[in-house]
C-alpha cells in the first residue's frame, strides 16, 4: 500500500481507470494468481499447503499469490504460519471486474 493508505497504481494504468478495474486487472495478470484464486474460490479456508497441492503450484508461488492477493484486498487470513488458513472475496472481485468491463466498454 502507498503511504496514504491507498493501493499503488498499476504501472501504466491510465489515470481515468476506477480503482477496482486496477485490482480486477492485476488479479488476472498472472496464470498463477488466476489459479489461486480460484482455488480459493471452490475451498475457502484453504492453508497453503492444500492450495499448493490443488493448484499444481509450488509452495513459493501460492505464499507469493496470497500476498499479492490479500494487498490488493482480495484474500482475508486466519490463524498464522501453516496452519493459517484464507478466504478469497468473490464479491468484491465480480464487483471490481464490472468496474473493469466497463472501462473496457467505454
């Protein structure tokens, strides 16, 4: 997060583009991150190591996804170290790829 509390711009994202079209569009950059959260999707409460094992994605890359995810406000944590487990919000991110579709459609 930026110093005001405000998530970073994505580099290159034009000014114009609402927030939550940034989020959507960072979610979707990534093959890894998309199979995250999409694991996450179908086994909320999943701890690393299960997603790791669901998604084929090695332990790293779900650690790094998750972090990705949960600053861009995505993912919630419960518990701590290995035994902590996440819920991805697929609320807020259908709300955010409206946001993107519409930018799109403008």
């Amino acid at each position: 997060m930026a110093e005001n509390g405000a998530m970073p711009r994505l580099t290159g994202a034009r000014a114009e583009m609402p927030d939550g079209a940034v989020r959507a569009q960072r979610v979707i950059s990534t093959v890894n991150r998309i199979e995250t959260a999409r694991y996450l999707r179908r086994n909320p409460r999943s701890t690393r190591h299960e997603i790791a094992e669901g998604t084929g994605l090695n332990y790293e890359s779900v650690r790094k996804e998750l972090t990705n995810l949960a600053d861009l406000g995505y993912v919630a944590v419960t518990g701590e170290g290995r035994g902590a487990t996440f819920i991805f919000d697929g609320t807020l991110f259908s709300r955010d790829l409206g946001l993107l579709l519409g930018y799109l459609s403008e």
